[in-house]
C-alpha cells in the first residue's frame, strides 16, 4: 500500500492508504479526526470543508495521496488549546449552529473567506456559503457569527 | 490493486496514456462524486504536478492559452479582458468555492456534460482544445471536442493540456446567464453565453452565441450569428427568431420539460443581446 505524508494541524503524518482512500477518511478513520464530518458524499454538502495549503476544498472529493507533501488544516487545527478561534466564538455566542452537523465545514468555509476576503459583505458571505448546506438554522445566524468573526479575526 | 500515477513530466504522462486503461484524474469534483456507490478498480493518472497544464498566458499572435489544470477560482482571480466576462460568470456557478478551489477547465470540458458550465461561454470565444499523445499534438475547435452527452473527440492515448483562446474573439464584449432551479448550486436547465465584436459606431462585425443543456452537447447558433453581422448592437435583440433555435433538441427530465427549455433558451438569448448591447 502507499505511503502518503501530509502536515495536519501542524504535525507532520503518514499512514499507508489503500490507494482509492478518500482524504476524509484517512482524516477520520486514519487518523481519528472525526470532527470532519461526511454528508453527501456527492461534493455538494460541505460537511467535509478542510484547508489545503491555506485554501478550503471539499475532503470528500480528492484522494488521501492526492494530498501528499500539503499542508492540511481541519476543525480539530483551529482552536488554540482551550482557547476557541474567533470563528468557533462567533458561532457559539450567536448560536450559529442547532443540530451540528454541517458546523465543522461550515467554521472552514468562514475561516477561509473571512481570510481571502476580510470585509465581505452579507450579500458576498452567503455566496461564499453556497457550497455549505445546513438544513436547520437557515443560515441567519450562521451570517451573523461569521460578521461579527469578521471583527474579531 | 490498480495503480496511482502522477507524473510531473508531461512525456511521462503520454508514455503512460499509452497503454490503455488509464483514468485521467484533476479537480476530482466529477470523478468522486461518480464513484460513490461503486469503486471501481482503476488505474488513476493524476495530471495535477505537470506544469504544462497550469497557468494562463497570452501568446505572441495575442490569444490567450489557457492550462487544462487551471481551476475555475484561477479563472475568476485571472486579470482577462472583457471578452472574457461569460466565462468569468460561468466559473462563479460552477458549484461552491471548494469546487471551484478544485475543478479544472480541461475536467469540465473532457466530462462533456450536457450541462456543463464552462462549455457555452467557450464556445462563444472561438475556443481550440489542444491535445497531446506520445505520438504529437492535435488542436480541435471545441465544437469538434465534445461530441455528446459525456462524449468526446479525445483518444485514449491523448491528454487535453490547454484551451486557447483566438486573439479576434478576445476583441469583444462577453456575457453568460444561466438558468437554475434556484439561484445557487444547482445544474443548469438552460445557459447560455455570448461575445460580440462592433465598430466603434456600434455596428455588429462578428457575433458568437452559444447554449447549454438544450441538446446533448453545446451548440453555437450560426443562423443568428449570421443574422446580427451588419446590425446596429442595439437592435441585436430583435433579429432573433425562432427559427434560430430550431437546431436545439431540449430533453425533458427532472429539471425541466423540452418546451420550457426552448423558451427559457430564447429568453435568456434576447436578454444575453440586450446585456451584451448595453456593455460598452
């Protein structure tokens, strides 16, 4: 089997992937960062959004050894310690969230628009959201968190 | 169990395609999506380390190439002239950010999906695919590319490496609407793209429509295109007729019947002209 070698969350790993093993489930079942969540598994829920080299892509939809040598950031990357990331505040001081599910794909997808683009407008932060689909809290909250993580950021 | 391959050389790549039973593999945002339910046992090309498919250039004669590697967020954040605004609005719908991040001009086009974004607003810019195989390269007008529904021109042996872009298309105003269920990530029910060239004193010299998901693959209306030459751009809306559209050949499925296609298309042709008379 392959050997593949990433940095996650600022450590390096590797692990021998069988070579059709998706990067999420290297992420989840290699590696036991479960807080990547799969949904779809179609590329369309965002339930699985990490960063790659600094930009946020689908987990579900590139292969564990398609992400050799990068340098690879999931949920479990944001907080420091105890200390939430101003994005994971954001979202639980204006309960950007109910049942959970979509929030870890949700937080990267913010995290990296908030980064690319620092004073997207509501109108731009819901385009953003496009390929992140939450299927409780109609995205209101979702907005609010990610405007005030905007300042604290 | 079948191998993973990805070569940094260009000639490694050919040499490999080669052989047969190979699947070519970039952006992914096709090909995962396709596998869910089965994995096959396939031997995997991954194209994403040769730099012959990456970056966007102009070249001497003044058109642009484009890499088949180049993903459609590249395509947004490239600086591109303004014949190139449809094409720049297609890479904004194809999927969400993440997809963007990933899928590739070349995997959209060799996907050949009826409803695939990037093909219209290519069409409509006179748009050559560049193919290369061990044993030399080809160039073929994208309309001679994609075939039909998930069928292309492309041989076994051969690799799309680039999409050029020819320097008289480059010199006009382009636009692209599309129509969807809803306003975001959703597969389109019709799209349709559009460049046109004028004098200064606004007179149409060269104009170029095309529509998706209205027939198994892309197609330019060359009866319209005909029909605007000559015209001032502000009555470009008003040479359409419905004869123009009689070579469409509209499906119905799931996201829409075959006569609210063709009427959809016919919308969105008039106020692609309209947009396109009001671009300066």
């Amino acid at each position: 089997m392959p050997t593949v070698s990433m940095t996650v969350n600022g450590k390096q790993v590797s692990g021998e992937v069988e070579g059709r093993t998706l990067l999420v489930e290297f992420l989840r079942e290699n590696l036991r960062l479960t807080g990547t969540h799969v949904g779809c598994d179609t590329s369309q829920c965002g339930a699985c959004v990490v960063h790659i080299d600094g930009n946020s892509a689908k987990s579900c939809s590139m292969l564990a050894i398609q992400a050799n040598g990068t340098k690879v950031t999931t949920i479990e990357g944001l907080a420091n310690g105890d200390e939430l990331h101003p994005m994971q505040a954001a979202f639980k001081e204006h309960h950007g969230l109910q049942c959970g599910f979509c929030t870890p794909g949700m937080v990267m997808s913010a995290v990296d628009l908030v980064k690319k683009k620092p004073k997207a407008s509501e109108h731009e932060i819901r385009e953003w959201l496009e390929g992140n689909i939450c299927r409780c809290t109609g995205y209101h909250n979702i907005v609010k968190a990610i405007q005030h993580a905007q300042q604290t950021m | 169990m079948a191998a993973y391959l990805r070569p940094k050389r260009l000639e490694d790549a050919l040499a490999t395609m080669a052989e047969p039973g190979w699947v070519v593999l970039a952006g992914g945002t096709d090909h995962f999506p396709a596998r869910v339910t089965h994995t096959p046992d396939e031997a995997i090309l991954d194209v994403t380390a040769l730099s012959e498919l990456k970056g966007i250039d102009r070249m001497a004669d003044g058109g642009l190439r484009l890499g088949a590697g180049v993903t459609w967020t590249e395509v947004i954040e490239a600086a591109l002239p303004p014949a190139c605004d449809g094409l720049k609005a297609a890479a904004r719908e194809v999927g969400g950010v993440q997809i963007q991040n990933r899928g590739t001009i070349g995997g959209n086009l060799c996907n050949a999906s009826p409803a695939a974004d990037g093909v219209p607003p290519l069409l409509s810019l006179d748009a050559e695919v560049e193919l290369a195989s061990a044993s030399g390269t080809r160039r073929l007008p994208l309309g001679r590319f994609i075939l039909g529904n998930r069928h292309t021109a492309r041989r076994s042996n051969e690799l799309l490496v680039a999409v050029h872009l020819p320097a008289p298309a480059l010199e006009a105003t382009g636009r692209f609407l599309k129509l969807g269920a809803r306003r975001y990530l959703v597969i389109s029910i019709v799209m349709v793209a559009g460049t046109l060239s004028r004098t200064a004193d606004g007179t149409i010299v060269a104009a170029r429509l095309a529509v998706g998901a209205c027939s198994a693959a892309a197609v330019r209306l060359p009866a319209l295109e005909a029909a605007l030459i000559g015209r001032p751009v502000t009555e470009a809306a008003a040479a359409l007729q419905p004869s123009h559209l009689d070579l469409l050949r509209p499906i119905d499925d799931g996201r829409a019947d075959a006569p609210y296609r063709r009427h959809a298309a016919a919308t969105l042709v008039r106020r692609c002209l309209n947009e396109l008379a009001r671009a300066a």
